[in-house]
C-alpha cells in the first residue's frame, strides 16, 4: 500500500523533508504546491502507479484516508462547504 504525501502549508513539508534528510540540513526542499483542484487530480493519477491512499501533514497527528475518497472528502469540508462543517487542516 503506497501513499501520496500532502502538506497543508509549506513550512511544514520543509521541516518533514530537513528532518527525514531528504535535503541537506539549512537548505530549501523543491515543493510542488497546487491549487486544491488540482492537487486532487494529480493525487488521483498516483493511482496508476500504485498509490492507495493520502497521507496529510506526516509528524504533526498526520491523518490519512484511500484516494478514491478525496473528492467526497473535497466536497465535505471544501470552501464551499456549510460552515459548521469544514475544517482547518493548516492550523497548528
């Protein structure tokens, strides 16, 4: 089961990729940033190669759940979702 890695703000993929030693200690990792519609499909399109599922925030309470749920997800607590029922995943 593979997972795609999202990072809801990009001081926080730096850090994960500083503290995994993906990039040399003091220098800035490349950051793919999307807008939400299209960070979906290019999630989804993971699933050709294998990708099951996505994987939030990894070293802060990360939270996952299968791709093929993305959309539902995205249309639950998207911006134009009710008020009362969105969430802010960027918040610390």
């Amino acid at each position: 089961m593979g997972y795609v890695m999202a990072f809801t703000a990009r001081d926080r993929a730096e850090h994960y990729a500083q503290v995994q030693g993906i990039v040399p200690e003091g220098s800035k990792p490349p950051i793919l940033s999307l807008k939400i519609d299209e960070a979906i499909r290019h999630c989804l399109g993971q699933q050709r190669i294998g990708a099951t599922g996505v994987l939030f925030d990894d070293g802060w309470g990360n939270w996952r759940f299968p791709l093929q749920e993305l959309p539902r997800f995205h249309q639950h607590f998207g911006p134009d979702a009710d008020s009362d029922g969105g969430a802010d995943a960027g918040s610390d």
